[in-house]
C-alpha cells in the first residue's frame, strides 16, 4: 500500500507516494492524525544533521497495529528518540545519549509528515481523553521543557527567567507557571508574551529587565542569546541552555568562572510527567497554533512556519 | 484596651481576657479573622518547647495598623519565625535556623489564638481576593510541603510516596501533584485518602504497596514512620523527614549506609510560592476543615482537634 508522506532529499521538501512503513519487532504502526512543524524541521531543510527522508517528530495518532495489542485503537504520542541499547553510553544508563541514537524523522528513522510511522512500543503514550489532540500535538517541546526541573534544581523560592518567546519560551514558561515557580519571560514580540501574560506571568522586551535573577532559560534560538543570559544571571546562579544554532558563539568564559555560574545543558524531556501536567492543569495551547494545513499542502505549512516570528503551524493528516 | 485570648499557662488553656498587644518596632497590628489549629499545638498542650502564652500559628487577618502604611487593611498571612540577624547562624544566611528564633505562638511570642496579633512586616504577605480565609489558613502548613521541593532536588520523573494521610500528608500529597509530580500517598483511612484520590492520585493502605519508590516523604507523625520509609526506598534514594516527635525512634542506620539512603530533614516552608500555586489551582483544602468553632468556645476545638484522625479544627476570631 502506498502511503503519502512529505520527503525530504536532495535538499528538497515534497509530498510524494511511499510505502506504508513497515513495523519492525516490537514497533507499534501508527496512523498520523495531526502533526506539528518544529524549527528543528526547518533546519532539516537547511541540511541539519544530513537527514533524509520523512521529516517530523510532533504528532498525536491512532495505534493501527500493534503486536502486543495492548495499544491497538488507542489514541497516543511517542517520544522520539530511539536508543540501541547496546553501546558505551546506553550501557552506561544513559540511553539518552545512545550513541547510535536515532529519532523520529530527524535521525535514521522516518517520522510524522506521513499518513502512517512506526515507533518502538517502549516510546509509546496512550492518551487520556481530557487531552486533545491539538493539546497532545505540544507534549514533545512541552517535555523538552519539564527536562529543566528534571536536570537543574529548581527551587520553588528562585526567581526564573526564561529567554526568548518562541514557542519553547512559551511552553517553558507554562510549565514552570504551573509548577509555582515565580517565572518571568523576556522576548521580542508583545502579541506572544500576551499568551502567558494572560497566566499571571510578567513578561518583559529586552532590555527592561535590569537586576540579577537565580535562573536563566535560554530559549532565544539565537547564538547572542547565553550573552544576554550572562548579563542577568546573579553570582553562582544557573544557566540553562535549550538553544542549538550552527553558530559557535563566542563567549565571555571568565564571567562564567570569576561568577561562578553553573551552565547547564538540556534537550528532549520525559514525555510520562508532561502528560501528567496537561491532565491536571489547564494550558493556553490552542493560542499557539497559528494554522492547520493539510499534509496536501504541506509546502505550504513550511513555508508559513519559516515566516519569521510565526507560532505552531500544524499538519492535519487524518 | 483587653481583648479575648486562649492562654496556656500553668499546664492549662484557658479563655482569658488580655491587654491588646502593641506592636514592637517594625511590626504591624492583625487583627486576626480565622484561626487552625495545627498538631504542635497539641504538643505545646503536653509541654512542647515549655511554652505559655497565646498559641496559635496558622492564621489569616486584617492589618489594622503598619508604621509603614503599606499593608494597613489589608488582609494578609504571615510566616511565623522571628529571626534575630545577629546570631552566629543568622550570619551565616541561615536566618530560618536562627538561635534565638521566636516562633508565632510557639516559641517566645504570642499567636494566634486571640482577636490581635503582632508580627514584623517582613512576615506579612497580602492575600489576592481567589485566595479565600479557608484556603489562607492552610497557607503556613502548605509552606511545610513546598519546603520539601525548595530543599530537595525532587524530579518530574522520580516515583514519590507520601507516607501518612494526616493534614501534612495530604497537604504534601496536593502541593505535589499540581507540581506535576508522580505521587502516591500510604494512609491507614479511606475517608482521608479520599480527598487526594479525587485528585486522581493513588493511594494505599499500609503494607500494600510491596516495591521500591524513588522519593519517600515522611509525614506519619509517628515515630515507627521513618522504619516503614526504609522499607520502600530504593538504594540510592531519598527520605524526606517531617515527622518530629519527643520520643527518639530506633533506626537501622547500617541499611541507610549500605543502600546509600539520604536522609533530609525538613520543616516550616516559603510562603511566596505557596501563594502562588493557591492563586493559580484549586486545591480541596475546604474538604480538610473537620470544624469551626468560636473564639469562645475554643477549648472544645481543641477537644475536637485532640480526638483521633481529626482534620483540620479552625477557630473563627473576627
């Protein structure tokens, strides 16, 4: 059976006809409802990590097979990132740095703008019905913000700032803001800080925080932005990075040692207490979500979401 | 000016008539509007600390006067330790563990339990209008459970247990699941589980929960508690201790050498953030309050408060 899906190869995006992907052992086969485009996808086009093929690793769908049964019909999302199990790191316990790592449509591993993907049992999460679809479609960059707290103790009495208000500024700052953390968000755009504003949370433009905070979110995407972190970071605060660029910043090193400030790396998160949060709390999802455009128009949805400043642009695809 | 107090002297609590007090330098005057009566008080009753005086710690009241102004009608709650910032542990930044620490209604200076209080202006936090008197008055015991978080490095994936399902328990076991938190509560009444299980949060009774959990926090108020933690930590996990009581229980420290336990003690809490997760969830605190009593009738709230597996008692001031 033919299935259709956007590929991505030879440094082209297009919607074409693929095989129906097929389910290796202990894989689930999951029909794609509805999709999301992430920067990292933009940077798949841009060459990022070579990868070719299926891009797309924000989905919610339904379990078609399953050789388990136990998912079959359920409505789920998956976590990306499939580990082998076998090498130095994964045998260290830290199958999240599996040095043969692949992940959903970013590494060696097909993904979500498709009628249908296939994903490893163990990275599957059913979902309850009080989280829609449009919610669950945020679970993945929303667990890349609940991996803060995972990684960096966060104390309820720290005053947080996060960097930058792109959609993971936003979702960081949701999170914490359900969490009780006093959380603050500087960004460039008063029509997105007005998404978590409306949760209590003080926002501010650049330049108008002028005091020193505990905690640090850079979330800004841009390579200048650990150097505005540097700035309003108090002396043995923390700085945690979530931005990737191309770029290698230069960087005021001695700062970070005569301060001695703690810079802390962090990327994917746990999808299971992401899913908690969403059940419990109510979050201003929906308010992301620029547009939905069919996987037909696929082209289209990627071009709207290179447009600079725009939020969620979402693929719906079943 | 006299005005109606509990007073505890002599091994006796007795409704009595004292002169209004007056503010010390940088304090302010409350006028107090309810009242809870937390276990220490009960302890205080069987010569906890050697206190006499005017008991009573958690409350909420009115400013009725402030040097500053600032918080003069306000209605506000206030933390109940009085730092002295000249002791050798006050000038380490250890105030909360200051020698010569006075404590609301505990310790040196007179609480709650009565139509006025005094309190510095540093202790004082007004309340936003969602935040009603009965969710105020459980702001101080709710701090408790926030502390557990601000001290130790709780993860958004780590299995937690709360061990108790008295009102520390259940207060932790709230506090915990709107920070998103895996958390399960060992109790030994269904009626009180209830509350949290409602939440959606599991619960058992004692002995059925039969493997080992990442984080276990104490709150039994018994001293067999810390035995039974030990039974269901992990190696390499944590036991957070709130429980205190005058008898020292015996311990099998060799376990918590061999497994590499942490053991972590833990007390009064932050009010500021407690406010915020009250301002931003709602929690079934009303559901804790067992009884109202007046002022006047105070002695049989606290024959109330002594019988077994009570809730909250409160006393209604003004």
């Amino acid at each position: 059976m033919e299935i259709k899906a956007l590929v991505f190869k030879d440094k082209q995006l297009k919607l074409t006809e693929r095989p129906q992907p097929v389910p290796g052992e202990d894989e689930v086969l999951i029909q794609v409802k509805l999709a999301g485009i992430c920067n990292t996808d933009l940077e798949i086009m841009d060459g990022y990590l070579g990868f070719e093929g299926i891009p797309g690793h924000e989905f919610v769908g339904r379990v078609i097979y399953d050789p388990e049964a136990e998912f079959t019909g359920q409505r789920v999302v998956g976590s990306i990132n499939i580990s082998c199990y076998e090498c130095f790191t994964c045998n260290q316990g830290l199958s999240n740095h599996c040095l043969n790592m692949r992940a959903l449509g970013i590494r060696n591993k097909d993904g979500a703008f498709a009628e249908y993907l296939t994903l490893p049992r163990e990275n599957i999460y059913p979902l309850p019905e009080v989280v829609t679809d449009k919610m669950a479609v945020f679970i993945e960059p929303m667990a890349a913000a609940v991996e803060i707290p995972e990684k960096v103790h966060l104390r309820p009495t720290d005053e947080v700032v996060v960097l930058g208000d792109g959609k993971l500024g936003l979702l960081t700052a949701q999170v914490f803001w359900a969490m009780g953390f006093d959380v603050k968000v500087i960004g460039k755009h008063q029509e997105k800080l007005q998404i978590v504003k409306k949760l209590g949370i003080e926002t501010f433009l650049p330049g108008e925080l002028n005091r020193m905070v505990d905690v640090v979110v850079e979330c800004t995407g841009s390579q200048s932005g650990v150097e505005t972190a540097l700035k309003i970071v108090r002396p043995e605060g923390k700085i945690v990075l979530k931005t990737t660029t191309v770029e290698k910043p230069s960087l005021d090193l001695s700062q970070v040692a005569v301060n001695e400030i703690k810079i802390i790396g962090s990327r994917c998160g746990p999808f299971a207490p992401t899913l908690r949060l969403l059940e419990r709390h109510k979050f201003p999802l929906e308010e992301m979500i620029d547009s939905i455009f069919p996987l037909e128009r696929g082209l289209a949805a990627f071009t709207r979401a290179k447009e600079k400043g725009v939020l969620k642009v979402l693929l719906e695809i079943s």
